[in-house]
C-alpha cells in the first residue's frame, strides 16, 4: 500500500503531495490521528485530506485508515496481528472482535456468488446421485474440515472429511466422476492438500477450493471460493482465516439444505433433535 502511494506521487496535486509525504513519514500515526490534525500537520484543509484518499484509489478516509492499519500493524508477532504487547483485557477484546467482524464485512461485499452457485450446484449434483462428498484440510484447516463433515452429515449426505495427508492421498485415489471434494487450507501451500486436488481432479472427481486468492491451490481446483484476510499465514495462527473458512462452510450447508427442501429435511432433523434430548441434562 505504502509503494502504492508512493508511486502515485506525481500524478497527485501539490496539497495531495503534502498528505502522501506525511502518510509515509509516519503510516502508523496517519492511520490513529483525527482527520483535523491530519489537515494541520499536512498545511492543507480537510475536503484535501479526503481527496488525496479518494485519488489514490481508496473510497475516502475511513477505508483508507482501516487499510492502512491493517498494512502497518504487525501487531504481536504469531499471537495476534492487532494487537500491542501492553495491550490490557478490554483492549485486546475489543481489537479481536472488530478485526474479525471487519473481516466478515469485507467477505460479505467481496464474496462471489457465482463462485459459491457453481459449488452449491457440483455438492448437489452429488447428493442428487448419490455420490460421495468429502472434506480436507490440515492443521486448523482440518478442524474446519470436521465442522463441514458434521453440518453435512445432518443433511443426509454421504460425506466423510479426513485431516491425515495420507489418509486424503488414498481416499482421493478412490474418488470417481460424480464425487465432489471440498479442499480447505489457509495458506493454499500445503504440500499434502495439493497432492490430493491432483489426484482428485485427475481421477474425475469435482474440486472445490476454499483458500486464498493468487495460492497454488486456487488455481488447482475447479472452482474457488476465496478466503482472503491480511493475516500472513507464516507469522500468524489461524484465527481470521478459520472463522472465514466456518462461516462459508455454514453458507453452504444452509444453501444445501434450502436446496433439498425443508419438507424433506425438517422432519428427519426435528426427529435428531428430539433423539438427542435424552443425552442432556434438565
């Protein structure tokens, strides 16, 4: 972002000149400090302040400052990305809530609906024809991995999800034309992961992708559902990334079950529902 400004230097005005020097003496403060002492500090009045964001491709101050925070902020390094070293409880709360609720807001004005439509319909074709569904992932993805094995397997479908590569690797050799595939990873770099989409693909079978964009595994499978998040996955654990990952996962199992029908559906899981009472306590 700060090379993105800085080559925009030229073609900005001279008072916009005086904001893109500031920002990049000190990104870090520009993106804490009120628009008024912005507009002080750079000699130029307000409306200045906003045109400069809006010209340098951003759609005014406010986005402009929440990108820029998310560029500059290393945060505390593989702990949380937004978070400082003396942070106290409440301040740490409140950082991890809204990074993660800016995340869900940026996912839901981004998220293609024909990538998701492509998918829902490779998942129901399968479950129309009885073939399997299965689920991979590792690590964090892994646990993702089960989570979508277990909303699915409500719905009736024939569906498994393993989290072992080698397990993925013979399990993907068996998969035939018709079977689908879901492949969760936060890098898009896992070794095993890409292993199976191969063999997968290779074997007939439909691969669904939920990574990030520009990762190899994005452009390995049939189709892609992005995840993207300023998390970098080697200096950070998962957590962004993984609520993405659920929260899409969830997108999918509710669209599938609007898609088999609730007549068909409600009745078997007010029956699970009604069989699992007994396992809790009054």
């Amino acid at each position: 972002m700060l090379d993105r400004i800085q080559a925009a230097m030229p073609s900005l005005a001279p008072a916009e000149q005086r904001v893109a020097r500031l920002c990049l003496t000190d990104p870090r403060a520009f993106a804490k400090l009120p628009v008024s002492v912005l507009a002080d500090r750079a000699h130029v009045s307000k409306p200045t302040v906003v045109r400069f964001c809006r010209s340098v491709g951003y759609d005014g101050l406010s986005d402009f400052k929440r990108k820029l925070a998310g560029t500059v902020n290393e945060g505390v390094p593989f702990i949380h990305r937004s978070v400082d070293a003396d942070d106290k409880t409440a301040d740490v709360m409140v950082k991890v809530v809204d990074n993660t609720v800016a995340a869900f807001l940026k996912y839901r004005n981004e998220a293609s609906t024909i990538a998701l439509d492509k998918a829902l319909a490779a998942l129901m074709v399968a479950y129309q024809n009885k073939h399997r569904i299965q689920f991979y992932g590792v690590g964090n993805s892994g646990v993702v991995a089960l989570d979508a094995q277990h909303k699915f397997f409500r719905l009736g479908v024939n569906t498994i999800a393993h989290s072992d590569g080698h397990m993925q690797v013979m399990s993907a050799s068996t998969l035939q034309p018709g079977d689908c595939v879901v492949i969760i990873s936060n890098s898009g770099r896992t070794r095993d992961l890409m292993d199976a989409c191969e063999i997968a693909r290779k074997n007939g079978a439909t691969t669904i992708v939920i990574t990030a964009s520009g990762s190899p595994l994005a452009s390995a499978g049939h189709i892609h559902l992005s995840a993207d998040h300023p998390e970098s996955f080697d200096k950070y654990s998962p957590m962004v990334s993984r609520l993405l990952h659920l929260v899409i996962i969830d997108i999918l199992a509710t669209c599938m079950a609007l898609r088999i029908g609730g007549d068909t559906l409600q009745p078997i899981l007010q029956e699970m529902k009604g069989n699992l009472r007994s396992k809790r306590y009054a």
